[in-house]
C-alpha cells in the first residue's frame, strides 16, 4: 500500500506538471488555508516517531535566530497519509514523506490549492529518506517561506495605510497595514506603530551616509553603534535617561540580502533599554541606495513580554520586504 500511495502522489505532481507544460487551461484550485508559518507533515506515525521525524524537526522546527526565546521556523502538525483528503490537501505548505522503493525529493506549486508548496521526499530506507530531507530542507524552508511572506503580504494588502510620511522624507513605499499610526516624525526619521494585546510593534525608517560602513571588519560593530545613536536620538524608554540600544550580550546576527531590487544587509538581535529592563527583537535591513548617495534604513522591532513574537517579527519582515523606491526621492 506504501508503494501504491507514492505512486499515487508522484503520478499526481507529474500530471500537474505536465498540464501547466502543455499550455492547456489553468485547473481550477481552491484556495489554501493555514495559520501564517504552520506545515503539515503528511507521514506515517511510526517515522514520524523515529530518526526521520527527527530529521524533519532538526530542520523545519529549528530555531529562529535573533529572538530572544526559543521559537521553532514553522509549527509542525503530523498526519498519517490515510486521513490526507479533503480539506487537509488544502494547506498552504505541505510536506509528504513515505518510506517507498522509488527515490525522490521534489518541490511543486499548487498541487492540490493555490497558492501552496508541496515538498515530496520518499526512499527505500529510513537513511535514504533522511539524505533525501537533508538535501532538500534548505531549498524547501526558503519557498514555504517566501510563499508565506506573500501570503502575509496578501493579507494585509486589504487595508494600506495612506500615510505619506514615508515617501515625503525619504522616496520609498512601504505598504504598510491601515492600523499603524505615525507617532513620530522628524528631518529625516519616521516611526510607526501599532499596539498589540502586550506590547507594540514598530517600523522605523531614517538614512545613513553612503561611506558611513566603510571598513568590512567593523561592520558589526558599526551597525550597534548607528542604533545606539538613533535610539538615543529617537527612542526613549519610560523614563529620563533611558533609550533603546542593541542587547550589550549578544552579537547581532547578520546575513546579505536583496529588498527593494538593491543589495543591502539583513541584522537580526534584541534590542533592550538602557537603564530599565525592557528588550525585544528587531531586524533591520540596510540598504545600498547607490543612486541616492546614501544607506536607507528601515527596521521593525516588536516589545511584547511574555508572548511569542516569531508571528510578530513575520509581519513586520513581510511589511519590510515589500519596499520600493521613488526614482526621483526628496532631498535635504
């Protein structure tokens, strides 16, 4: 039966494919469903239990870095391949494995609903199964992940904030959900937020000099201490004399990155406030605008304590990842 639901499922994806290659019609498909960053992992119980569930925990549950408690890339729910029909066929992100005498580890768009991304991996043996997670994990966490970032990004396309405040300081578009209010405004520097059940969440923009990270072995260094300068400048805590910095402990993580069209740097960390025990995460994109002379610094950081803030930082990312830029920007 193993053999015969492989067959099934492979034949299935082959199908599809070869119907979008054949240029006939687009089938009709429902559309997905699914909380933002959940997978559902199509598996038989007994594997699910053993080294190939675990295997598929190391990598799709993994830690995300840069938040200050242990939150997992996606939330998991296992179901046995019986019970996968129906609606349960809709989710948005799926992962199928089966112990099978073919070997395979494939990736595809829509199969069952729209928009979704269906990885495949079988083997003969619970080791070939493994290889075969291992060799697909990194390629199939980053399209669940972009497919999730456009799916957040839909979502909240429903109701944009018409604020200008973005473009008339510096010639980007941002496209920022209606609840988010300018609080703070400035030459040069803009901050929006929304509150949350505990906390905030919060998008700031300001610009840097084009030459202002000019040595690669002080990058990081450098990246602090331009947001300990414009939290100091910018951010005050609750009372006199505290402001946001960048967590004293711990390294910001940071990683290249393409927003906007244009090269720029990914910075994951916490932030906290100097002088009063509040922190929280922030990621912060640094974006080579060579065409404008200058770095653009967007950055949204999330103050929730006690709450899970992966969901939080998602949004933020997905409301970051969808800036664009003005051809002919203010200047001042």
């Amino acid at each position: 039966m193993k053999k015969l639901g492989t067959l099934f499922i492979v034949t299935v994806l082959l199908a599809l494919g070869a119907c979008n290659s054949s240029g006939s019609k687009e089938r009709f498909l429902p559309p997905s469903t699914g909380g933002i960053n959940s997978l559902m992992v199509v598996m038989d119980t007994e594997l699910w239990r053993g080294p190939v569930g675990e295997k598929i925990r190391e990598e799709f549950a993994a830690q995300i870095v840069g938040l200050p408690q242990i939150e997992p890339k996606f939330s998991l729910t296992q179901i046995p391949p019986k019970v996968f029909k129906g609606t349960t066929t809709h989710s948005r992100s799926l992962l199928y494995v089966e112990q099978d005498s073919t070997s395979l580890a494939h990736i595809k768009n829509d199969a069952y609903s729209k928009p979704q991304k269906v990885a495949v991996v079988t083997g003969p043996t619970e080791e070939v199964l493994i290889k075969n997670l291992d060799s697909l994990a990194d390629r199939a966490i980053k399209e669940f992940k972009a497919n999730e970032i456009a799916e957040a990004q839909k979502r909240f396309e429903r109701s944009l904030s018409k604020d200008k405040a973005l473009e008339e300081e510096f010639g980007i578009q941002l496209n920022v959900p209606s609840l988010y209010k300018v609080g703070r405004r400035e030459n040069k520097f803009v901050w929006m937020d929304i509150q949350i059940p505990k906390g905030t969440m919060n998008i700031i923009a300001y610009e840097m000099p084009w030459d202002y990270f000019n040595n690669d072995s002080t990058f990081v260094e450098d990246i602090v201490r331009m947001r300990d300068s414009i939290g100091k400048s910018f951010i005050p805590g609750p009372y006199e004399n505290t402001y946001m910095i960048t967590e004293k402990a711990f390294a910001p993580y940071v990683f290249p990155a393409e927003i906007g069209g244009k090269k720029a740097a990914e910075v994951k960390g916490v932030w906290e406030i100097h002088g009063y025990p509040m922190a929280g995460p922030f990621l912060t994109y640094i974006i080579n605008d060579k065409e404008n002379d200058r770095k653009m610094i967007i950055e949204g950081f999330t103050f929730a304590p006690s709450e899970a803030k992966r969901d939080y930082m998602f949004e933020l990312e997905a409301i970051l990842k969808t800036i664009k830029f003005d051809s002919d920007p203010p200047k001042g």
